[in-house]
C-alpha cells in the first residue's frame, strides 16, 4: 500500500522550501462561510465537507489556482513519505467510501471507530466516513480491550477499524459487543475474521457519487471525560467543525494555500480533527503529518528543522519540553507562526520560545462540544497567560451561578450565548444523555465547566475546571475511570482522584488510597509501583496516576460523597 500512496505524487527533497505566499484575505471557497461566521448570511440546509470544500479544492488545483503543495505529507522517521494532492486525496476517500459501503456494508448514519495510530488511512477512513455519511467516532491507539468494549457498546457502533497492534484487544471483547457486524484491520497481512483495508482500499472502484448530508446531520461522535461515571459521548454536525474553524484557521492559524501545517496531536483527540483535517483543508493548506509514536523532543526539532513547515502547533506540554532542548543550534528556516491548545499555556514557557525562537505562540481555547471558543489572532497584542478574546460566532461571557454575566475582573463560569438562537457550531447534544446535555445550560448560557476571568480590555484568562476531569499533557482524565481501575485490585478499599502540580505536565494523576487491611504491612514503594501498572493494564497508559499517597480516610460530605475539590486544595496550596 505503501507504493500505491508513493506512486501518487513524485516524492521530493524534503529541503525544497516552498514559497508561501501571505495573504489575510478569504480563498474563493472560505469567503462563503466566512460570511456564516459573521452572521451575514444563514447556514445553508445542506453542507459535506468532502464534496462542498474537498472537491472544490481539486477544481481549483486542477485550474492552477491553488499553489503546487501537496494537500496531505506524511513521514516517519525510516525516511519514508507519502504525498497526495487534493485530487489523490479525492480518488482515495472515493475508493474508501466504496469499501465501507461494499464489503463493510455500512449505510448513511451507521457509525464507525477507528483506532489508529498517526498513519495515512486515518486520513482517507475520515473523508470516506463524511462522503458516505457515516458517522466517524476516532479512538487513541492507547484505548485498552476494556476502553474499546466500552465505546463499541455505548456508541452502538457497527464496524471497528484498527492497526495490527489492537487487533488482539479487540478480538477479546468481540462477544460482548452485540452491535458491532465488521472487523477491518490496516495491516499488510491479513487476520482471521478481519476484512484487510489495504487490500480491499487497492481493489475498491474510484468512482462514488457523495450523498448530500444535511448541515445538521450528525458527522462525528467523541468520547470526552467526565468527572463522575463513564465517558460521555460529544455529537457534531456536519457544519460544526468544517464551517466553524473557518475564521479561526484564517486569523489565529494564519493558514491559506501556501501554508504547511503540522499539528502534533494523536488521532483520537479532537485537535486533530481541527487542525489536521477541517480548518487546513478548508483553507486549501499542506497537512503534514508524522508518524511520532511518542512526542520526542528532538525529533519535533529536527522535523521542523528538516521540512518547510511554515504553522506549527502542539500542546503547551509539548513547548514546555522542547524549551528544554538548546533551540539555537537548531535553523528553523521556513516556521512563521505558532499555535497552542488543550491546556492553559504557561506565561514563561511563552516568554522562553519567543525569546529563543522570534515567534509568538498564538494560543487558543475550545472544547470538544464548541470548536474555537477564544483565540489570540494576528494582529493582537498577546497578553502571556490570556486565551485571547471570542472567536466568532460565539458570544462569550463570564457568568454567575444563575447565569446572569460578571462584570471584568470577577470570576465565573466561562459561558456561551445560546438565546435566542443557539450558535451553528455548538455540539448537538450528548448522545443518549438528555440530562448532561440539560445540565450544561443556565439561563440563555451554554456553560463550558471551567472558570476564568475577563479583563476590561476583553481578554478572557482561565482560572480552572468547575469540575474534577484532570488535563495532564492536553489528555483529559476523568477520575471515575482511575478510581473504577483501582478499585479492581485487591489492595484498595476506597480511593480519590484528583490533578497534582507537575512542572513538565502542568498537572499529572495524583491517587488517595485506603488500603485493605491485609496489604497495610507491605513495602509502600512497591505497593505504589504494582498500582500504577494495574492501572496501565485495566485503562488507558496514559490514565495512571504518577503520584499515589495512601491515607486512613478521605473528606465526604454528608451523603457520602468524595469531596475530591478539599484534596485537590490541598495538592494546589489553596486550602
């Protein structure tokens, strides 16, 4: 398969610099819903993003009206690389959306997962889903057996698709799963019981007609974390994220035609579908993609070193190590711009990469239910520390706990105006969950759960989550899930969850644990060591807690209730 992308585009040197012409003004395809975004005119009944934005690129490149990037590069670190343009991109999602219709016999709003690492079929798999109207639920590579048992019995999902490592995790929890009919796996030998993408993708037609989606059809499913009970699943229209960033990919991502860029996110999280998929293409820009199993520092430096990446963006986790590394023995000769997100960005790990590097880092905040909420866009004078001000269409407001706006400098919930009209790019709803989806209004507000204050000038600053979910390194770990996983071993009795303080991370996984009576005379290092891998082997890795303190009890309320915000006081020095 790795020919078959190779054939596509003529591979070049990876230090040919291409010329990025700057423009501030909207493409020929932008202006359109650039126009949606100011509210000049109405979101239009219906909208694909594959046929409506996608193909519309293939006929401006094909006119010579779109300069001669690649829409879609791809590397590892053997040195490969696959390129494809927009008409490639075009001819393979087409081939793709006949496999899931054909061999997978999906149909319009059957829904999918796909838990793949950062590898090119994930990127032909999504359009494929939005040609055929397929609902697309991305996983990280990381979910365990039981995370994926989880997704595949909520989401009622009718088709997995997975990489060769996965396979086994899936096949051990296949019988729980009544819904699920396919099995597809991206690998270059075939399983038992799988139906091989690479090998149908090369026999499949290119030839398919897109359906015609509604603007409000469900698109996208993501399982977002919680503070009490399992993931929630976020529902997204077909117009949210591909009309919505449209602004936002302009202005703060500084992206047109001429731009290369990369977004170091996984595939599960919904940065990339942001920043790899809709606001890029929308714009006519380079996707470019590495494979990087793991953020390693110097790689990420020497890649922007080595390729013409002009828009770099990672998590503020990710600046914080690169800081780290000596920056001025490395020549970034094409970067430009920069961008953050996920997690607040700290005021001196800005100040260290512009001083170092010459570059803002431009930083924004949204949510997997909301797209770009605030941005700091060109232009701005950035305020280190400050997410920037709303980012169109949204009106955004500090609020009360009765929903009534704070004037500047007192804090509130961060809130965005529903009424009288409910803003296009907002989430539908949770799926099955009326009650979470009721609970996230108050008054004319939909309220966001985290808490910030604005400034007279306009600019919004984040203080904290209103609720418990831990964000360490851009990942977002409800503390249900650890404690349910720590809860399956023998030694706990009882335990809390809560975010600790952690220089590199921001905040990490920090466990209170009650110990059963019978392990209270074991050796506290070890204990705490064969936790930790319990927790990497019941959920995801990623999930565990790096820090765990054993305790005899833990705050309640009168109900019963962990009072897990004392204990998250307390590790923050606010108690």
């Amino acid at each position: 398969m790795m020919a078959l992308f190779k054939c596509f585009w003529s591979l070049q040197s990876p230090r040919l610099l291409f010329r990025r012409a700057k423009s501030h003004l909207a493409s020929p395809i932008t202006s359109r819903y650039e126009a949606i975004i100011r509210g000049e005119q109405e979101v239009p009944e219906h909208f694909n993003f594959a046929s409506d934005v996608v193909d519309k690129w293939i006929q401006l490149e094909k006119g010579g009206q779109r300069p001669q990037n690649p829409a879609f590069w791809w590397v590892n670190n053997q040195k490969e690389e696959v390129k494809w343009s927009f008409e490639e991109l075009g001819v393979l999602s087409r081939k793709a959306a006949n496999v899931l219709t054909g061999p997978c016999g999906l149909q319009r709003g059957d829904r999918i997962i796909t838990v793949l690492p950062r590898i090119p079929e994930w990127w032909i798999l999504i359009m494929a889903c939005i040609r055929t109207g397929i609902v697309f639920i991305p996983g990280i590579s990381q979910l365990t057996a039981k995370d994926i048992s989880y997704r595949l019995r909520a989401s009622k999902a009718k088709c997995i698709v997975v990489s060769e490592a996965s396979a086994p995790a899936v096949e051990s929890i296949v019988s729980e799963c009544e819904f699920l009919q396919n099995k597809i796996i991206v690998s270059e030998s075939s399983r038992d019981g799988w139906l091989n993408f690479k090998e149908l993708l090369q026999a499949a037609p290119a030839d398919h007609v897109c359906v015609k989606t509604k603007s409000q059809e469900p698109m996208a499913i993501y399982f977002t974390s919680g503070t009490t009970g399992t993931p929630k699943m976020v529902e997204q229209s077909h117009c949210s994220y591909a009309i919505g960033l449209t602004a936002t990919g302009r202005r703060c991502m500084d992206l047109n035609p001429s731009a290369i860029f990369w977004n170091t996110s996984d595939t599960g999280w919904i940065k990339t579908s942001w920043s790899c998929v809709f606001a890029p293409w929308m714009h006519g820009s380079c996707v470019f993609v590495h494979h990087l199993p793991q953020f390693e520092p110097t790689v990420v430096l020497n890649t922007l070193a080595s390729y013409p990446i002009n828009v770099f963006c990672t998590a503020p986790t990710g600046y914080r190590m690169l800081i780290q590394h000596d920056l001025a023995s490395y020549k970034f000769m094409s970067l430009e711009h920069c961008v953050t997100g996920g997690e607040p960005l700290n005021p001196e790990v800005y100040e260290q990469w512009k001083t170092q590097t010459g570059l803002d880092i431009h930083e924004g905040y949204g949510q997997t239910e909301t797209v770009a909420i605030c941005t700091n866009n060109q232009g701005m004078k950035i305020k280190p520390g400050s997410m920037g001000k709303p980012s169109p269409p949204y009106d955004v407001q500090i609020v009360d706990d009765h929903g009534n706006i704070l004037p500047p400098g007192e804090e509130g919930d961060i809130a965005i105006r529903i009424k009288p009209k409910r803003p296009f790019c907002l989430f539908l709803k949770y799926t099955d969950n009326p009650e979470k989806t009721a609970a996230s209004e108050r008054g004319d507000f939909y309220v966001t759960g985290d808490r910030g204050t604005k400034d007279e000038e306009g600019y919004f600053w984040f203080v904290g989550r209103s609720d418990d979910v831990i964000n360490s390194a851009g990942y977002r770990i409800g503390p249900f899930e650890v404690e349910s996983a720590l809860l399956e071993h023998p030694a706990v009795v009882e335990s809390a969850v809560v975010s600790s303080p952690d220089p590199a991370r921001g905040e990490v996984v920090k466990a209170f644990v009650i110990l059963s009576p019978a392990f209270l005379s074991h050796d506290p290092e070890k204990l705490t060591k064969e936790l930790q891998d319990h927790v990497k082997k019941v959920t995801a890795p990623y999930k565990y807690p790096r820090k765990i303190e054993f305790v005899q009890d833990l705050p309640k309320t009168a109900a019963g209730k962990i009072q897990r915000s004392i204990l998250r006081n307390r590790e923050w020095g606010r108690a």
